[in-house]
C-alpha cells in the first residue's frame, strides 16, 4: 500500500460508534437494506462493555464521539436497557479517566412508539433523536408499513408530537423513492406545517436486503434535479423554516476553502459499527452484517476476543482497506466533485459495483452531482452571478 494516501494517513480519529441494540424492526419497509429484522436478539450488557473498552482503550481515539443506537429498530428494546447502558458509559469513562461528555448518545427510530415514557428516557439520558418519516401519509405509508400491513404514517407523526411536546431535540430523515419526486412541494408544505425543522434526504439505494431501486431508470434524474430547483427555491423564500441536510453541506463546502479529502465512510476506524452479537466492521454502518459476494459477512472480529489494532492489521481488513483507498483514488483523479464528497462511500460501490475500488455511483449522482449542481447554480443566482 506504498504510495496510497488514503491508507498511509492511519485509521480514525474515531468519531461515530455505531451500536445495534437489537437487529429487529418492528415495522416491514419495502426498501430496507437489513437482512436481519426479523431477528429479535439483544445487545447484552457483556458486549457494551466490551465494546466501550475496545474503543475507549484504542489509538484511534482522539476527542468526543457520538455512539448512535441504530441498524433494527432501537425502541423495541425497552427504556431500562438505555438507563442501563447510559450507567456503563458513565462507569467506563471514569475507568479511563475521560470526561463525561466524551461519549455523546443519539438514536435513529421509526419513531412509532413514542410517548411520554420514552421522553423521559431520551431526556435523563442525553439521546439525540433522529426519526425516520417520510414526509406525507401518502409518500410515507407507500412504503413504511407495519408487518401486519398497516401504514404507520399516524403514529410516526404522533412521536413526533411528544418529542416537540418535550422539547427533545429530533431531526428527520426521509427516503426519496421515485414516486416522492414529483411532490417537492407537498414535502416542504408538510414539513413546514409540522414544526418540522431539521430534515435529511436519503435515496432509496440498491444495498443489502433492497437488491433494486425505484430510483435505477437514468431519467428520473431529470426529475430529480427539477425536485431539488423547486425544494431550492422555497428553502430560499422562507429562510429557516426548513432546513435541508444536503443544501446545508453543500452551501457550506462552496462557501469555504475546505475540501473533503475523504469522507468518514470510507477511512477506516471514524466509524465503528458493532452488532448485537459483537461482530465489528468499519466504514458504512450499511455494511454492518451484510454478505458481500468477494468478503463473505462483513466483519472483521468480534470485540469479546478482538481489539482494534488487531483488526486494523488482519490481512483481510487490509484488502478491503486498500481497495477502499483505491476507490478513493480513482475518484480523485476523475471527477470533478471530489472536493463535496472526499470519495464517496464504499457500499454504493460494492452494491452497484460488485468492488470497493470503484469509482462514480448513481448514489454518488444523486447525493452529490445533483445537488450540488442546484446549489451552487442557487448561490450564483443570489449573488447575481448567473449568466
């Protein structure tokens, strides 16, 4: 790997550990990527504590991180579990002499079965909510319905309603399908309605358990550039009101002379994931547990028997390594979004590709190409610069 710049920089700084309190979901997403949802194991106390030691112990930390519940549906596991596990962070930071807000705790739910109780625990504990909602009933009951069938539009928006009762900080994610792209406006009007602020986009992608996407045919990109125009042009006339993760990103980079050299996503050890049996992988939490064709499951120990230094030099988390950086590189070299998105991330490549060391994805098109090109055509036009 001599001459690769990626790999010669060393793993981490560590930034997100991702943990998954149980693989189960309670609900039946027709484009989930979890294979797994069905299984109802636990993350038991052992492994959290092993997990933290591994993390807490290592070179790769430098600074606070966040630790996200996430990969199932964090919730069906009971409030008492994230009491208990808030008290093991507490006891493993004064074992390794860090200060309280080292570890920062944020969750990423369905958002169906909140209510008071469940504010009460994100607020004793300090857990950042992110809930998954995809606008209004008829985009998000499309696709996010229970396992018995029903849409769960009604009671998303009611755990909404208790975290904006509370007072509990909360952002939404919402997944743009092919049929969302025609409704700019419908999404912006229920967001604004809702008191809904703070709002990500995520394209439906073709990974693990979601083999297609609805988003394949290379025209809808053209629907898809005229969704952001419009979405563009009322974030712009309400400044505020809702606020768009990737126009914020974006505006941001092009305002500043800071360039992405990589993405967290594709460095190793800024990202640790860790299942409910304490498998570890790096990298994407996407590929937490996923079969690949050429890796077998994507897991590279297990923190009961494995640190990360030990991982970090196994020749099999080596190969990926290296064609991780080799992707990077590649797209170094050839495109001219390199500076938005450092690389892009590695599981678009190995589910669109079949290999880490690829270069431009459809997710890549959509995530970065796209936006940025609405953005920046945005700020020309504000200043006065377009032709």
């Amino acid at each position: 790997m001599a001459g690769d710049p990626v790999a010669a920089a060393g793993p981490g700084p560590l930034r997100l550990l991702v943990l998954q309190p149980t693989p189960y979901c309670n609900l039946d997403c027709d484009y989930c990527y979890l294979t797994t949802r069905d299984d109802r194991s636990r993350l038991s106390l052992e492994i959290l504590d092993a997990a933290l030691a591994r993390v807490l112990e290592s070179p790769y930390l430098d600074g606070p991180f966040t630790l996200l519940w996430h990969a199932g549906e964090p919730l069906t596991v009971p409030p008492a579990f994230y009491d208990a596990a808030t008290d093991r962070i507490n006891a493993a930071l004064v074992r390794h002499g860090l200060p309280p807000g080292t570890v920062r705790q944020s969750l990423q739910t369905n958002g169906i079965t909140i209510d008071g109780a469940w504010c009460d625990s994100f607020a004793r504990n300090g857990i950042h909510v992110g809930v998954s909602l995809d606008g209004p009933a008829f985009l998000h009951d499309a696709h996010r319905r229970t396992r018995t069938g029903k849409p769960s539009h009604a009671a998303a928006l009611r755990g909404i309603r208790w975290l904006q009762q509370r007072q509990i900080p909360f952002n939404v994610i919402s997944v743009l399908t092919a049929d969302a792209l025609d409704h700019a406006d419908a999404l912006f009007d229920f967001f604004a309605e809702h008191g809904i602020t703070e709002v990500g986009f995520n394209m439906e992608e073709t990974e693990g358990g979601n083999s297609t996407s609805s988003l394949d045919r290379p025209e809808l990109e053209v629907r898809y550039r005229v969704f952001l125009q419009r979405f563009w042009q009322r974030t712009m006339a309400a400044p505020g009101l809702v606020r768009l993760r990737e126009f914020e990103g974006i505006a941001s980079l092009a305002c500043s002379d800071h360039r992405l050299e990589r993405t967290d996503m594709n460095h190793p050890f800024v990202i640790v994931n860790v299942d409910a049996q304490g498998n570890v992988s790096s990298f994407d939490p996407e590929l937490l547990g996923v079969e690949l064709e050429r890796f077998g499951r994507f897991a590279f120990g297990n923190v009961l028997t494995d640190s990360l230094e030990q991982i970090a030099a196994s020749e099999r988390f080596l190969q990926v390594q290296h064609e991780m950086a080799a992707g990077v590189a590649s797209c170094r070299t050839g495109c001219a979004y390199f500076g938005l998105c450092g690389g892009g991330a590695g599981s678009n490549k190995v589910f669109e590709h079949g290999r880490f060391d690829g270069s431009e994805t459809q997710a890549c098109r959509y995530r970065i190409q796209l936006v940025a090109d609405v953005v920046l055509a945005g700020l020309e036009q504000q200043l006065g610069l377009a032709a």
